[in-house]
C-alpha cells in the first residue's frame, strides 16, 4: 500500500491539475489555434497581423493563449507549442523590428511576421 503523501500521489495530482488547465483553455476559448504547413522548412511560423488591409490575427484576438499546430514534411502535425498571447506579441515585435514581416495567405492579402520556432521555446 502508497503512502498517502508519497510521490506518485503528487505527481498524479498535479498532472491532472494541468489537464484541467489546458482543458478549461480550450473550452472557454481562450486559445487561438493556427496550423502551420512550412515551419518544418522554414523553422519559423507565421503570425498574422493584417488581412486585406485590417487589422487581423494577433492584433485583434480575445485569446490569452495562441497554439501552433506544426506539421512535418509530409502535412502530418507532428506538434502543437502553446505560449501565452503577450509572450507572443513581445516575440513578434522584437521580430517586425528585426525585418521579418511577409506577405502571405490566399491572394497574398495577409501582412504576417516570422517567428522563429526556437524563440517561441526559448524560455519556455
């Protein structure tokens, strides 16, 4: 028999506090989630912040959380990184800064910025 404070019990809790967590994210709406089919080539994702010439994505999300979901080389997700929406922001300003906005999307009519993937984990 497991002592009632052992290790395990700990752990167990603690890991179904972050189910709740992220679920609780998911339900309310509190997560924007974007898929990414090239930053398994690029190494960086897109984040969008103007379509058609309004603003758009970043700039006018509820969310306090984003999530890319990227695919590997063949169109299978192979990961999801979640990072809360101001590291986001502060990530894709220091980038815009940096030169690194685009165009993109259907007609080219989306202005994004390319985040590197390794930033976005950097102090995660």
């Amino acid at each position: 028999m497991m002592a009632k404070n052992s290790k395990f019990d700990l752990d167990f809790r603690h890991g179904v506090e972050g189910e709740g967590m992220l679920f609780d994210l998911i339900k309310n709406g509190r997560v924007e989630v974007k898929r990414d089919r090239e930053s398994w080539r690029t190494g960086n994702v897109a984040v969008e912040y103007m379509c058609k010439d309004k603003p758009s994505g970043i700039s006018v999300t509820d969310a306090e959380w984003w999530a890319f979901i990227l695919d590997n080389e063949i169109g299978t997700p192979h990961a999801i990184i979640i990072v809360p929406l101001w590291h986001l922001k502060y990530l894709a300003k220091r980038c815009a800064r940096q030169g690194k906005k685009v165009m993109g999307g259907d007609d080219n009519a989306s202005k994004m910025i390319l985040v590197p993937k390794a930033d976005l984990l950097k102090h995660v």
